[in-house]
C-alpha cells in the first residue's frame, strides 16, 4: 500500500504542479483560450491563487514525506487538493462541461489523504 500512495501522491504532484504553473505563467484570456473556458467565471487574480494552491499543494504531497519533516502534511495537502477538485467538479458541473478529469484527481487525492492518514510512510 504504501508503495501505491508513493506512486499515486507522485502523480498527482506532477498534474498538480504542471496545471498551477500553466495557471500562473499564463494570462486569463490564454488560459481560456487554450480550452479553459471556466476561467471566464473567475478574476485573473483568482485564477492566480488556484494555481498558487495547485503548486502548494504538489509540493504537500512529496516534500514533506521526503524531508521527514512534519510528514502529517501529506494527507493534509492531499485533503485540500480534493477540497479544491470538489470545487472544480462543481464548476463543470454547473457550466456544463465535462467533469471526468476533476473528478478523476479528487477520488486520487482522497485515496491520499485517507491512506497517508492510515498508512504510516514506512509501513
């Protein structure tokens, strides 16, 4: 199990990290026209922060574990990522758009934080 939360909190990290830094490199309108249309609902300045707490939060999921320092930091990250992808089905949903990939990265991060809460890193 625990090498399975290693492989899935890597992945995860890599979505989360590439996603917040298109988010953060790139302006609203390129975003929007790049397929993002949902950006149309938020401030750039919005935009930014999600993308700021995409990066936090692949960041979450490895370092801590890495450097043994506050490890419980993993499934805490792992739980605001599936915060945020809750929020991001809810956005889909509501435009009408396609919501599969949203909620394919919530049920991962939730697998995170549940199995981080129950599996120590060693174990």
């Amino acid at each position: 199990m625990n090498i399975a939360l290693w492989i899935v909190a890597g992945l995860l990290a890599l979505a989360f990290l590439g996603a917040g830094a298109m988010k953060l490199s790139r302006s609203k309108e390129q975003l929007a026209a790049s397929g993002m249309s949902w950006t149309e609902d938020f401030s750039s300045g919005m935009v930014k922060t999600i993308g700021s707490l995409e990066i936090l939060g692949a960041l979450g999921l490895i370092l801590p574990a890495v450097t043994g320092i506050l490890p419980v930091l993993v499934p805490i990250a792992a739980l605001g990522l599936t915060a945020t992808m809750i929020g991001a089905v809810v956005v889909h949903l509501r435009r009408h758009e396609a919501f599969t990939p949203a909620a394919v990265l919530l049920v991962l991060a939730a697998f995170v934080a549940i199995g981080r809460f129950l599996v120590p890193f060693g174990g």
